[in-house]
C-alpha cells in the first residue's frame, strides 16, 4: 500500500516540485516497508523533495493507524516544512 499527496511548500527543498499555479511542492507518502523477508509491514511517512532531500517517521507493525494519523496531519498542514515536519518528530532522510 502507498498514498501520495502533493502539498504546497514555502521552504527550498533542493528543489521542490515546481507548479505555476500553485508554487513549490513536495511529495507526502504513506507506505509500507520493512526488511526482506519480513513478513510484518512497518510504516513511513514521509516527505520529499524533487531531488535528494527528505524527512521520515517510522511506525513499527503495531501502529499502522498511528502511521496513517500522521500521514493526515502532514496533509492537512498549509504548509509543509521541514520545522513544522521537526515539530512532528521527523528525521532527515
């Protein structure tokens, strides 16, 4: 399972997503992931860039509704930088 979300962003992300109506973007993710071979999912949330920059929060197997929470508020954000996304626990890809 993976959801995407494009979301407006005031801050560079070297670089965002570039949209002549709407401005900067990054990309907001919910997935699955997880070692090979394991057989119990883990969750991401994450937020990329169009390049090479990104934040991440993991959930572990338990707290697939926990993982999906997280992925609404990101999405409900204005806008979404990396303080607001630090705020929320993420970590730097």
């Amino acid at each position: 399972m993976r959801v995407d979300v494009f979301k407006r962003t005031s801050d560079c992300w070297y670089p965002e997503y570039e949209c002549d109506y709407v401005g900067g973007l990054v990309e907001v993710s919910f997935t699955k992931t997880g070692p090979v071979g394991c057989t119990e999912p883990h969750w991401r949330v994450c937020v990329w860039g169009a390049d090479d920059i990104g934040m991440e929060k993991d959930f572990d197997y338990h707290h697939r509704e926990t993982a999906w929470a997280c992925f609404l508020e990101v999405v409900k954000l204005e806008d979404v930088t990396v303080k607001s996304l630090q705020k929320m626990g993420f970590i730097s890809a």
